[in-house]
C-alpha cells in the first residue's frame, strides 16, 4: 500500500516575518558585548545608524533626572559637531581621536544605562512607524540635523546645575528614537519638548537676571 502523501502548506500560508531587532534590543546587545563601550566603538558597529544612536547617549545623560558624575558640557559640544556632519551632508561622521575614546559604558555609568533603557523600551512600546516616507533621504537628516544642533545648543547654554538642560535633552533623545523608529508622533513630540524647554529657559533666566540686577 503506498505511503499517504505527505501534507502539503496551503497556497495562502506565509512564512513567518523575522522583525529586525528594536533599538533598546541592539543597544543592549552593544552594551553586552566585550571591549571598550566608546563612542568610536558605536559609530563603527552601527554604520548608518550611527548618526542617531549617539545623540541618545550623548544627550541621555543631562535627559535624566540623575547625577550626572561628571561635566555634561563636552557631551553636548560633540553633539552639535555630529548634528553639523548631519546637515552638511556627511557619508560617515568624523570626531578627533580623543573624543572617539569618550567612555559611554562601564560600571560607573551603571544606573544611567539601567534608566536610559527603561526610557528606550517605554518609547518602543508605544511607538510604531508612521508616515515613514519622512525619514532616510536628504531634506529629512537636514531637518534631523537642525533640530539636534537646537536642543544640543539649547542644552549647552542652560546654567550649570539648574536642571535647565532636561528637557531639551530629552528632547534629542527622544527625536532619536523618533528618526530610529521611524514614527512621526514622536518627532513631533520631541519639537514640542524642546520648545517647552527653550522657553523655561527663556523665562527663567529672565527672571533670575531681573533678580541679580534688583539687589544693585
């Protein structure tokens, strides 16, 4: 008696989709690996994303409401330098050596990767790609680029140990991920942070000047 045929998949079955991994998933896979967890060891990994990725952990650091353990200012001068290459049109992004040796990862960044992760995987679950025809070609990086150069200064000029500088940080950070994920809201909710953020700035440097120049 002959074998029965062996069952064939329906016309209509597909094969199932592998999803690329996430953001906060590479990352974690980055952050996992061996070696030195430098800047210039993040740009080399990720190639294209490269332009992106740093942003977020450059600018995580002021983004967060913890102690930053160290001076933030030259976190946020190689993010203009890397905002700059993204408007001028730049193939790959160039820093000096030195800078490329800046230290992103280590034991003593420990409870600032731990809280920027759980940010990441936050804004990963509520976000999906949205009129992803916006991203990845010449005008949108333009825009990418500006938009980072202005929370990046924004958070630069902001005085030292006020907290000024959250939120046009988080403002990067999050326009970051919004270019990463693709998803327009998130863009749009990035500009609406760092205007909120230029404008307390505004406000209350105003106010404390008026202040200093009252006790005169």
């Amino acid at each position: 008696m002959p074998a029965p045929p062996t069952p064939q998949p329906g016309r209509g079955a597909t094969a199932p989709v592998e999803l690329p991994p996430s953001v906060g998933d590479e990352l974690a896979g980055w952050l996992a690996q061996d070696g030195a967890k430098t800047l210039g060891s993040l740009i080399d990994l990720f190639g294209e994303k490269s332009f992106a990725l740093p942003f977020v952990l450059l600018l995580g650091v002021p983004a967060l409401p913890l102690p930053p353990g160290g001076a933030t200012h030259i976190m946020e001068v190689i993010a203009m330098l890397l905002a700059l290459q993204l408007i001028v049109g730049a193939r790959a992004l160039w820093l000096p050596e030195r800078w490329r040796r800046l230290e992103l990862g280590g034991a003593r960044r420990e409870r600032f990767l731990a809280a920027l992760m759980r940010m990441i995987r936050r804004l990963e679950r509520l976000s999906r790609p949205r009129l992803r025809f916006l991203f990845n070609h010449r005008l949108s990086n333009i825009a990418f680029g500006l938009l980072a150069l202005a929370g990046s200064l924004a958070a630069f000029l902001a005085p030292p140990f006020t907290g000024l500088d959250t939120l046009p940080s988080l403002a990067v950070v999050v326009l970051s991920l919004g270019v990463l994920l693709e998803d327009i809201l998130l863009v749009l909710a990035a500009i609406l942070l760092g205007a909120a953020g230029v404008t307390l700035e505004i406000v209350l440097g105003k106010a404390a000047l008026s202040g200093i120049e009252s006790l005169f």
